[in-house]
C-alpha cells in the first residue's frame, strides 16, 4: 500500500488574473491561445518547458501535415499558419511524401514565440499547471509550480491543452485510458549529423518503400504512396545480434538539410507505456535513447550516406501518442470519421487521415469529416474546455483526432468558444455555437467544403 503524507494548508499567492488562461502550449494549445486573443479577451498561455509548441518542440516532430496530397481538403486557420509562417521565417524544408513542409522544429521555437507576441497573448513559460481550482463544479483557475514558488492563476475560462487532460482529470472530470497494452506506443526521437545526403537519397531511390509496407490495414489507395520507411538496415543489425531480441526498430525519416542533418528520425517505437505514470516516463526516455544508439549503429554500418553519421540530437522529450482522453458532451467515433459526419456544432473540418493500431488512411479523395465542438466540453466540470488529443472519442476516432493538424483545429475551437462565452456572458456548455462558428469563420477557418 502507498504511503500517504497530510499537506498543510497555505495561503497561496495569486500570479495573474485573466479572461481565458490555456495550460500546454503544442498545436492545440498554441491556436487555443491565439484564437482566443484574436478574439480580443486577455489570455495567458502557461507552458511547463522552456518553449513553446508541445510535440513540435520538445518530441522534434517536423512532420505536421505528412498526410496532404492532391484532393486533400483542409479547415484553414492557425494551424496552416504554423507552416506558413515557419516557411516565411525560412524555418521549413520541403516534406519528402506530401504536399507540407517540414517544420524545422528548432526554429519552430522562435517562430512560436512571434505568434504568441503578435496575437498579445501573456507568456508563461516554466511553469506547470499541477491542480485545478474549483468553486463546486466550475474552474476557477489553476495553482501552478514553478522557480517562483507555488502560485495560483485565477481565469474567466480555462482550456486544458495538457495532452494527458491533467487539468481535467484533476477537475473530476470523466475521462478513460486504456490498458497499458492497448495504448499507442511512444517514441524518443532523434537526428543525426554528417551524413551524406545524395548518397542517402540514392540508396532511398533504389530501394523504395510505400505505406504498404509498414501499415497492417490500409484503404488500398495508400499502397503504392512512396514513404521514407526504413527497415532494411535495422533488420541486418538484428540478424548480426547487434540489436537484441525482442527489440523492434524501424520507421520513418524526414527532411535532409543540405548540411548533411537527418533532422527527424522516429524510428523507436515502444509500447507498454503510460505516459501519466512517471515511473513509465522513466523507464521510455531511458530506454529509448538506448535503442535510438543501437539504431544508428545499423545505420551507420548498413545504411549507404550514413557511414560517418554521428548524433545531433535527442528529441527534448518523449513523444506520446495516447493517454487519458475525455468523455464529452459528445463522443466522437470511428464511424463518424470514416464515413464524413457532419454535425450541426461543427468547429472545423479535418480530412479523412487515420494513423494508428496499424491502420493508414490518406486523404486523396476530397473526403473530411466535422469537427463538433461537444467533444471538447467535458462532463460534470463547467468552464472547462479541452484542446488536442485527449478531447473526446473512441479508440478508432482517436487515430483521426490525435493529428497535429486535428488538435490546432480543436485548440482554435476552444480558444474562440471560451471568448465568446465570456463575451455573451454564457457558460461554455451554453455558448452560441452560432456566435462560435461565425468567429472562427473571420479567423479563416472553413467548418465545410
């Protein structure tokens, strides 16, 4: 049985006030913020690390739109904003199996920063929100930890972009996590410096690989789809005893810089994680940075451009795929994204892309599906909002929504909807979705085709 300890009760000093205060700052989090102060009420976007942009920044992922080709359609928005601007600030390279950008997720860094201090949103960086503060059923705010101490930071509405809905969670929120076993696996991803790039690419070039041959289950249209798979070399390392057994390694590059910098290689994947216990968070960084070393062995050794390759970098932080998700004033599921759900709340639009349990679909035939902004309004806690992958759904859904670009969707949403709630003086589960959907619409984002 767990020891327990009684906290004394303090006084706890008040940091800030504000109108909307987003807590975690990667692609849900950031549009929430924006949104929201483009909307013209006071926001503050609290973010535990040092930067913001979440799984862009602290996991490396440059990726963000890999899913896009001829016929995919889009919401718009802020989260097209983050390739764009990034590109306008020459931080992106051109994504090598889609019709996106790179993120060059260093400079993702700064280029956040721009955002956040041309919408007028108020920075807090290391600090991390750690419990809720309630008056009955309705958030009133949070107390937050940082090098200032224990402090609390009281706000009108608050929209929990945490990825694991730790505010909501600790709201009493209803939410659900799957068995360890079931969940997505995680990843410690890396780059690497020196490495030959036309000898790479030459190598890539005659011996192509496509989605078929890492997806279990795909529509068939994704089959011939070029992807930057990497196997072969891991597969050798193996047979040579140089990876152990029961140590599966494999899975995508990224862009090349004309410097020689594989700069997002996520070929570690491991299952078997809980990302809301910290002995697990442990154990995965620790472990993944150990087969992330035995990966570039195989590629150094059985890789044609990586011969004198070295490390550049590990990613800042374990990338998560999955954790607690919400159970919201709607669910959303596997059925509605795959068979275009249209609903009368709808907060944008997202195209027909799953990837995850081993399925790949990609959007080439002009099929989307809504977004409703139920799946964002948690049960049993008023003025709550959540933002990005743990919003609301099933485990099929889930494969949809936990899309970068899903989770900007989602975060502009909320950042929009607790404006006008504040400013027409209703709940957010009250809101005018109406009053909503037209806000988002002056913010540039399409809800349909």
């Amino acid at each position: 049985m767990m020891k327990h300890l009684v906290e004394t009760s303090r006084r706890i000093p008040v940091l800030a006030e504000t109108d909307v205060l987003v807590v975690g700052s990667g692609p849900g989090g950031l549009a929430a913020a924006i949104g929201a102060a483009r909307k013209g009420v006071d926001t503050m976007l609290v973010e535990r690390y040092g930067c913001f942009g979440g799984n862009i920044t602290q996991a490396s992922v440059e990726s963000i739109a890999w899913y896009r080709h001829g016929g995919t359609i889009e919401s718009g928005g802020i989260g097209t904003e983050f390739e764009e601007r990034a590109k306008a600030m020459a931080g992106s390279r051109k994504e090598p199996q889609s019709l996106s950008e790179a993120l060059d997720t260093e400079m993702f860094k700064y280029v956040a920063d721009k955002l956040v201090e041309e919408a007028g949103v108020v920075p807090m960086l290391h600090c991390m929100g750690v419990e809720p503060v309630m008056e009955g059923t309705t958030i009133r705010g949070i107390i937050t930890e940082s090098k200032s101490g224990r402090q609390a930071i009281l706000a009108k509405r608050v929209i929990d972009a945490t990825g694991d809905a730790d505010i909501a969670y600790r709201a009493g929120a209803p939410y659900r996590l799957s068995m360890k076993k079931d969940l997505l696996g995680v990843t410690v991803s890396f780059s690497c410096s020196n490495v030959n790039r036309d000898a790479f690419l030459e190598y890539v070039q005659s011996h192509p690989a496509t989605l078929k041959d890492w997806a279990e289950k795909t529509t068939g249209k994704e089959d011939d789809l070029f992807s930057p798979y990497l196997k072969e070399p891991f597969r050798k390392a193996k047979e040579a005893g140089e990876i152990p057994e029961g140590v599966e390694i494999a899975g995508t590059w990224s862009s090349l810089s004309k410097e020689g910098e594989a700069t997002y290689l996520n070929v570690v994947y491991m299952e078997g994680f809980d990302a809301t216990d910290v002995r697990d968070l442990t154990q995965a960084e620790m472990e993944g940075r150990q087969q992330a070393i035995w990966a570039i062995s195989a590629l150094k050794k059985y890789t044609p451009g990586f011969e004198n390759a070295r490390l550049r970098t590990f990613g800042a932080s374990l990338g998560t795929r999955e954790s607690r998700k919400i159970i919201g004033q709607y669910n959303m599921t596997g059925h509605d994204v795959m068979n275009e759900a249209r609903f009368a709340d709808a907060i944008g639009m997202v195209p027909e892309f799953l990837d995850g349990y081993g399925m790949v679909v990609i959007p080439t035939t002009g099929r989307y599906f809504q977004v409703p902004y139920g799946i964002l309004v948690p049960q049993k806690v008023e003025n709550l909002l959540v933002a990005g992958r743990c919003v609301a759904g099933d485990r099929l859904s889930h494969a949809a929504i936990r899309s970068m670009r899903c989770c900007s969707v989602t975060g502009q949403g909320a950042g929009v909807a607790a404006s006008v709630s504040i400013k027409g003086k209703k709940t957010c589960r009250e809101v005018d979705i109406r009053e909503v959907r037209k806000a988002l619409a002056k913010q540039g984002v399409r809800t349909e085709y």
